[in-house]
C-alpha cells in the first residue's frame, strides 16, 4: 500500500520552463516532507523538505508548495536546465515512527535545451 | 569523501547463493537505513537501526536476509539463497537521532543481480 501519491509519472520541459511534481498522502501524522533526486545509477540526494507548518519553502530555483487541509504538497523547478533531467521522488515520515521514509514512485523529469 | 559509502556497488550472482553488503554511515550517524528500490520505483524500507539495535525489519524483509550493525558503525545486509525476485538497488542511508532527526543521507545503492 503507497502512502504517498505521486503524478506525473514522467515529464518533459523546455529549458527555462517550469516543472511542477504533485504528491499526496493520506495518513495526517506524516510531519516531514522531503524531495529527493536522483541521477541514473546513483543514491536519492535530498534537495529540499517542508514540514507542515509552513504552506511554501524556497531554496534557489525550487520551491515546495504545502496544502495541509489538501493533504498534498508539491515541488515546483524554476527555469529548468538539463541538468535538471533526473527523477524526483517525494517522500513523507514522522516523528514517532523514526523518520522511515514512505516515498512516491518517481517522477523522470527531462529538461530539452 | 564524508558521505555515506557502499560496497560493492555492483553485485551479479547466481540463484541460490548467498551475499552480503556493506554500508559505512556518516561518521558522527547513530541511525541506519537500508531501503530496496527495484526499477522504476521509489525506495521501500527494509530495516533501521540506533547504534548496534535493529529496531525495526519491514514485512518485505524475509528470513532470508539478515542486517547487522554489530558496533554501532558500518552495517551489513545479507541475503540468503537469492532468488531472481531480489534483483534491485540496495540503498542505505544514516541520521542522527539528536538535531535534524529527520534528514536522511542516502549511499550510492549497490545494484544486485540475481541470474
């Protein structure tokens, strides 16, 4: 059973376009959400998180948008580049449960110049 | 290099044998991770430890693989008698229980295999 939802399942942006990744999750204890990339054959790097007391979070050209009452977040890249071109997944965890993340199934991003 | 290191980062191996992993944490980490992500889909958790003390094992986790983290440090992920169906990318990552308990640092995956 995923408990995080996670659309598209792929996506292709013009250089300088905007990418926008949703995710939604249903169990209301979930307080940390983070985003992760990653690159062909290598370990999710973590690019940015949110906890739920916040509705927005901006670090350079990407920015995670928080609906509480929604229960859905999502990440948003500004001005692609190619070497955006990777997959992201979105993933959620709590306190009591020692952090383990749930992730989504991936969204393949693909930046054309 | 301070991250998170995995070896071997490429495993092949017939059915029915036998293999072992290893993850070495961010030093200063006294919580460990291994998740399993099979193509084209997010990481699953397998199994966590605090220091040397393997708090929890997912229902994925079989009795055919064991983890260990007999010091508190490095960790091994082994499982027995592979089957075709455990051919995936094996992550680990670390986290500290104190500040920032939240973060995650993933390795770069060991990508098994099983012929």
């Amino acid at each position: 059973q995923q408990q995080v939802k996670q659309s598209p399942q792929s996506l292709i942006v013009q250089k300088g376009g905007i990418s926008i990744i949703n995710c939604a999750y249903e169990n209301t204890a979930f307080d940390y959400f983070p985003w992760y990339q990653q690159f062909p054959g290598k370990g999710p790097a973590l690019l940015i998180a949110i906890r739920p007391d916040v509705s927005e979070k901006k670090e350079g050209r990407f920015t995670i948008s928080f609906n509480k009452s929604a229960k859905q977040f999502s990440l948003h890249i500004m001005d692609s580049q190619p070497g955006d071109s990777a997959t992201y997944f979105c993933a959620a965890s709590f306190r009591s449960n020692d952090y383990k993340l749930s992730f989504g199934a991936g969204t393949t991003v693909t930046v054309r110049a | 290099d301070t991250g998170v290191s995995q070896d071997p980062r490429h495993k092949i191996t017939k059915r029915g044998q036998n293999v072992t992993f290893r993850c070495d944490p961010i030093s200063e980490h006294n919580r460990l991770y291994w998740y399993r992500q099979t193509l084209g889909q997010g990481p699953e958790f397998l199994t966590y430890f605090q220091n040397e003390a393997q708090l929890e094992k997912s229902r994925l986790l079989s009795d055919r693989f064991s983890a260990e983290r007999p010091k508190g440090s490095f960790s091994t992920l082994e499982i027995q008698r592979t089957e075709q169906g455990d051919s995936a990318m094996y992550l680990c990552a670390s986290g500290n229980s104190g500040s920032r308990q939240e973060t995650q640092y993933f390795g770069p995956g060991t990508r098994l295999l099983v012929l």
